[in-house]
C-alpha cells in the first residue's frame, strides 16, 4: 500500500475524533476504589473547606455541587458526599495508559486537558475503517482495559467533535457529517461555542437576548465587534461550524511545582512573601535533587472572589538556589498583586530546565558571601535528608 502524501492529506476531508471522559479525576480513582460506583463523589484538596472542588461526579452534580465549587458549600448541598484527595500519581499512570492506547490508531493525537484528547485519523481508512468504526473500536478497549467510560464526537474539526462529545447524554459515539458542521451547531445554546466567557454570556445571553449559535452566526460583523472586540471574525467562523485548527502532537515539556491553600484569606504583604518564599524553596530543593537549573520560573495566585492571575519570567542565572529564584518570582508577583482583595491560594513553577556546565572556571566568580550561603543550603539540604523536610526552616517561611 502507498503512503498518502501530504498533497493527498492537505486535499482530504479530515477527520478528527475527541475522546471525553467525564470527571476523569473522579472515574480514575473509581477505578482503584469501586466501592464508591454510583455515589457522589468529589475530588478536592481535604482538610480545608475553603479548597475548590477539582472534579465533580455525576451523582454529585445531580445533588447541585460543580466544579469550582468551595468544598464546604459542596458539603452543605450534599452532606453524604464523598471527598477524595488528588492523586497526581494515579492521574499520570492513567494518562500513559491512555495514551498508549490512542496512540494505537494514531501517531498524531493532543490531550488538551484531563479526559480531553483529539485524535487525527485522516488517511487512515484503508487500515482502520471510517472514523465512527475507530471511535467505537476505541470506546469499547477504553471500557474493557481502562474500565474508564467516555463519549466520543467524530466530525472535520476539532471544535465540533468536542461539541459533539459533550452534548452526548450516555456513553457512545456522535458522528457529524462533513459539509452538516453548521446546521450541527446551530440550534445548540450560544454558551457551548469555546472563547464566550462569563462576561460574554450575560451580553449576549441577557442584554442583546441571544440565545443560540444560529442567532451569532447571523449577526453582522460591526455587531460582532462590539460584542467580541478583536476576536469577532473567530466567532464568527465558530458560529458557523468552521475550526481550521490542527490537532498538534503530544509533547510535554517537564516542569515542577508547589502549591498552597492559605490557611485564612490574606492581604498582609510579609506573610503572603512568606508563603511565597516556602514554596520557591521546596521546589528548589526537588530543583536540586533532579540537579537541573530552570530557564523559567511563574507564579499564579487565586483571590478570594475566584479571579486569578498568572505571570512568568525568564530566568537569566543558572542557578537552582532558594534566594537566586525567589528574587525574580518576588519581583512579578510584586507587580500582579495590584488588589487588596485578599488572596487565598498561590502556585509556583519552574521549567525549561537544563543541566549546569560542570567544567571549573579559570577565574571563579562566586564572591566569598556567594561561597558560604552555597555551603549553608548544601548543608541543610544534608540535614533535611537525614531528618526530613521539616527538620529546618528558614525564618521567612510561616509555619
């Protein structure tokens, strides 16, 4: 059989197949703990009423919990319900099993989010069949050897077949003719378009009474605007079933991180650099131990009325030190935090990360202060491996 050119896949109908999984943090841990099938349950940070609700059941959803809900409101509307702990390591052996067996149809597939993954199969017809035959080929295995259920959209663009796998009720396959995308979309809510946020829905929803795909699709262009701003041609192609975007091949870039849910709301400028400063610690300890340096370092904090803010910097020395990366982390979140609203949860990262040059310098730079502070860290670091992370604390850091 002749490999198809890429003359031949550029002329081709494509066909893109999204595989969602519905609160896959949630059916993940099912799959470990069965004892919890076909009751509520939630995945959130414990021990804090305060933490988000990550992931939502079901049966949870049913009893009015969402996701992104406070716990403890959660609890209040379902008081039976059943709250598991994140499980980073579970979710990354699923995600490889996941991977390995949509990966068995195509070589070009994307997660995009957990339970989210488009799979490009255009040209693989001679070898697997017509795209519904694969998506439920693959439904079926997921099922059996996952024991993970999903629904799957078929159709000729990758915002479609999301679509098509979301509006699914049970689980099963939706396949969308090519050339039906627009009369697909349009008698479905206007909300379910992806880039419309809260905003966005109370204009078009309350203030200019639009309710459904069909109603953006035939609105002009300068009432596109004032609604939509720079991204009213965007809109209006998704509202007409047009998504030109590629499914692009799975890569991850490695990163580390260290989060925190701040015991109370806070505002106080020393002791939210406090946390801030613990949690450049901890990961430039795990930094250390992999013996990485990072080109760059972010930050994202969560105010106490949900809005969040993200920011990132370049890293320009080649260090993995406590005090060489907090000091531009401090710098940016300085600048963000332009709110006195109080915080209540801050992330930090690191990535792009690079092995130092062993190789001794001929004319070293490090100033004699440089020189004991590098000792001080090796030495605690010594001291943190014999008796754990706990044993020392720098006075920064809150306990």
């Amino acid at each position: 059989m002749q490999p198809l050119g890429t003359r031949e896949l550029l002329n081709m109908d494509r066909q893109i197949i999204h595989l969602y999984i519905p609160a896959f943090s949630v059916e993940v841990q099912r799959v470990c703990r069965p004892e919890f099938l076909g009751k509520p349950v939630v995945v959130a940070p414990p021990n804090s009423e305060r933490a988000l609700v990550l992931s939502v059941s079901a049966e949870a959803y049913r009893e009015g919990v969402s996701k992104g809900m406070p716990l403890g409101r959660a609890l209040n509307f379902c008081p039976h319900l059943t709250v598991l702990p994140p499980n980073p390591g579970l979710m990354e052996k699923a995600f490889q099993a996941l991977g390995k067996k949509v990966s068995q149809y195509t070589p070009l597939w994307e997660p995009v989010r957990p339970g989210h993954i488009y799979l490009d199969v255009t040209g693989t017809e001679r070898v697997w069949g017509r795209a519904k035959d694969v998506a439920n080929r693959l439904r079926v295995e997921v099922s059996k050897e996952l024991g993970l259920s999903g629904n799957l959209g078929v159709a000729g663009n990758k915002m479609i077949s999301c679509i098509a796998a979301r509006i699914i009720h049970s689980e099963g396959v939706l396949d969308v003719h090519h050339g039906r995308e627009s009369a697909f979309i349009a008698p479905l809510r206007a909300d379910i378009l992806p880039g419309i946020r809260s905003f966005c829905k109370r204009v078009v929803l309350e203030e200019l009474g639009i309710n459904l795909v069909r109603d953006i699709a035939a609105m002009d262009m300068d009432s596109l605007k004032l609604v939509f701003g720079k991204r009213a041609q965007v809109m209006r192609q998704r509202a007409r079933g047009i998504d030109s975007t590629p499914v692009q091949p799975f890569y991850r870039k490695p990163y580390i991180s260290e989060e925190i849910i701040l015991p109370v709301d806070d505002n106080d400028d020393r002791r939210i650099l406090g946390y801030l400063y613990r949690l450049v610690e901890q990961c430039s300890r795990r930094l250390r131990r992999l013996k990485v340096v990072p080109g760059k370092g972010g930050v994202m904090f969560r105010y106490a009325d949900h809005a969040e803010v993200f920011r990132q910097v370049r890293l320009t020395g080649e260090s993995s030190w406590d005090l060489n990366l907090y000091r531009p982390l401090e710098l940016i979140f300085q600048s963000a935090f332009n709110r006195r609203v109080r915080i209540r949860f801050i992330k930090v990262w690191f990535g792009d990360f690079f092995t130092p040059c062993n190789q001794l310098l001929l004319f070293p730079s490090s100033s004699p202060e440089e020189k004991k502070r590098t000792k001080a860290i090796q030495a605690i670091d010594r001291i943190r491996k014999k008796y754990g992370d706990a044993s020392v604390w720098f006075g920064r850091g809150l306990l």
